[in-house]
C-alpha cells in the first residue's frame, strides 16, 4: 500500500462513517472530510496506515475499554459543552441587543443574493475589503442586483466588537451570528451528544478495526466546544432564508463540514434557493471532499448547486464528483497590480517564500524551520507569510 492508496483508503472509511453515522452530517468535525491542507488528525492516521512506518494495523481495544475511555472523557466534556452552550447563548443576546438597529432596517430591504463570507478585523469601521469576495458586492450593485453580506469572524476573538452600524463605503453587511435563535446552542450541544452517542455504538459495532478506530476518534471528539460555533451556520442559514428569501446563497467551497451545515439550514428554509460555492483555492489530489465520488460521497458531503470554479482546468478536474452541479468558470478576486518595468527572472535576489496553512502545529514547524535555513543561509532571504486567520 504506498502513500496515495493509504489517501484512498482513509478516504473510504471516512465516507463509510458518514454513511453509517448520518447524524456526523450536523457535525463540523474537521477531520472527517479529507481535503487541502490535511488536519494533523488525518496526518497522524496516514502515518499509520503508511507501510513505511511499519504499522498498517489499527490499535485493537475492547469494548469495556472503549466504552470506559469514552464515558472518561464524556463526564469531563458533557458539563464543559453545556455551560458553553450557556455562554454562547448569553454571546448572541448581546450580539442582537447591539445589532438590534442594522438588523432591523437590513430586515425591511430585499436581497436577491447573500454571501456568507469571513471579516479577520471584527473591529473594523473603515472601508470593508473582503478578503475572499473583492467588490463582488458592487459590481452586482452596478448590475442592480442586491447582496448582502454575513461576516463570520474565525478566530472568535474581541466578538464584542462587532460594528454596530453601516461600514463607511456603504457596503451592506451583517454579522452572521446576530441570526442564530439563543436556543441554537442548546439545540447544537444535543445534535453533538446524539452524534457521540452513534459513533460511539459504531465504535463498539463495527466489524473494520479502522473504522471502530476512527469512529471511536469521532466519538471522543464529537463534544468538543469547538464544534459549536461552526455548527450553528445551519441557522445563519436557516434564518438568512427566511428573513430575505433570496434567489441564492453564495459561501466559500473548500471541502469544509461548515459548508455543507450552512447549506442545510438554506434547504430546510427553502427547498428552491439555490446554494452557490466559491471554489478560489487550489485542487490537490488527495482533496477527497471536492474530488472524490466514490461510496455515495457525492451524497454524503453535500454538494452546491452552483460551483464557480477557480478555473477551467478546475472545473474540469470537479467534473466527475459534481454530477448534480452546474460548474462555472470564475476566476479570482485576489488578483496583482500589473507588473511594471523588468519582468524576467532574477536569481540573484533568492528569496524563499513561507506560506503555511491554517493550522497552528504546520505554522510554527515551518516558521522555526525557516529561521534555523535563515541562519545558515545568510545570504537568501525568507518571506514568512501568515495564514489571514
């Protein structure tokens, strides 16, 4: 089995979960979709699926063991998740009691479109630059087509200081958490406990020592307080919907399980509204959330109606695993100046750009990387570049 079978199998028993476990489709674990960058969750498995570590075979526990270890780690989580519910819930009422005027006059327009996008500055009042989306807001707004946009704020740092009026350019915007009904959380922490409670049976069940391994990894992380906040996108949804009753609904499309619950909450409004993902970054190969069909995937992670592509060598590559998907040829906001003076090549400046990922463990193992070659190449120079979250 060398590396990219280990990908395909990983993939396959992450689909087989999601198929035996409908309830994960409400739950944004991460590591349950296999996409770009992978989560160390899923390096730490390929590891062990990889023939060249010398382990192939799944940890073997009983299930008195199983069970033991989960209900450990589920008396610790069950009162964390619920007073967190708590807390959320008392976040939102602050969040609508100082949202209580822009929603209320963004409620009396009509919009024919909403984009739910992410703001990294939440304290932000000046000019609003939409990191994924450019001035996709005005160009439609020079068409006469309305959109307005929901900003979520990833890092939930200084929440607190979400604007509470119009942004100086006039954009229309909205924070997304000023949607969610303040009984969402607690409706979000019981889907979580019925999400633990199946895998864990899985983990008990199943016949695969891999997928037990794996459903048992989802089980003791199913009440995790960090599923929460992502989880109560089905209601932004949901809400967003049934406030404005738009034609579609546009989000980014990278593979993540936000996605798919966002996208829940808009068909359980409305049936008709039409879900748009922005596919704006690059395809891998081992990117099974967006390539891979096989086992139903299709089905199982939750597909847009309209993905605008990258390009048409990325729509080419979706073309297989997006069937029931109009594809659309898009291109980018995150576009250059055009280049002035000398273009060519010019080795002698030896640069090395480091551009990590998301995830915090990749951003520091790279940056100390980068300063240990910084020392012994005196002579080139590293560009470290941050992740905007």
């Amino acid at each position: 089995m060398d590396t990219q079978t280990s990908v395909e199998r990983l993939a396959d028993l992450l689909n087989e979960l999601r198929l035996r476990c409908p309830e994960t489709a409400w739950l944004p674990l991460e590591w349950l979709t296999l996409k770009h960058p992978l989560h160390p969750v899923q390096e730490a498995l390929l590891r062990r699926l990889d023939p060249g570590t010398g382990r192939t075979e799944a940890p073997r526990a009983s299930s008195r063991w199983t069970s033991s270890l989960l209900a450990g780690c589920w008396v610790l989580q069950i009162p964390s998740l619920a007073w967190y519910a708590l807390f959320f819930s008392l976040r939102l009422a602050l969040i609508r009691l100082r949202l209580r005027r822009p929603l209320r006059a963004l409620t009396r327009q009509p919009f024919a479109l909403v984009d739910k996008t992410w703001c990294f500055d939440p304290g932000l009042i000046g000019p609003f630059t939409d990191f994924y989306f450019g001035d996709l807001q005005e160009q439609l707004a020079s068409r006469r087509v309305r959109l307005l946009l929901l900003t979520g704020n990833p890092s939930g740092v200084r929440w607190f200081r979400l604007p509470a009026r119009p942004r100086r350019d006039g954009s229309l915007h909205l924070a997304e958490l000023a949607l969610v009904p303040l009984w969402a959380p607690f409706r979000m922490a019981i889907r979580q406990f019925r999400a633990a409670l199946r895998l864990a049976g899985l983990a008990q069940e199943a016949s695969d020592p891999w997928l037990r391994y794996i459903a048992f990894l989802g089980a003791r992380e199913a009440l995790s307080r960090r599923n929460l906040p992502l989880g109560l996108l089905f209601w932004v949804g949901h809400s967003a919907v049934r406030l404005w009753r738009p034609k579609a609904v546009l989000t980014l499309y990278e593979g993540y399980p936000w996605e798919s619950c966002f996208w829940g909450g808009v068909k359980a409004a409305d049936p008709s509204c039409r879900t748009v993902g922005y596919q704006h970054t690059v395809l891998m190969r081992h990117n099974r959330a967006l390539l891979g069909n096989g086992m139903g995937g299709e089905q199982m992670l939750g597909r847009p109606d309209l993905v605008l592509c990258l390009g048409p060598r990325t729509e080419a590559m979706l073309g297989a695993s997006h069937r029931r998907s109009h594809l659309l040829p898009f291109g980018t906001f995150r576009r250059n100046e055009p280049p002035q003076g000398e273009t060519g090549p010019r080795p002698e400046r030896r640069t090395v750009l480091v551009a990590p990922e998301g995830y915090w463990e990749e951003t520091f193992a790279l940056f100390s990387e980068a300063l240990r070659a910084a020392r012994e190449l005196p002579d080139h120079r590293f560009i470290l570049r941050c992740h905007p979250v």
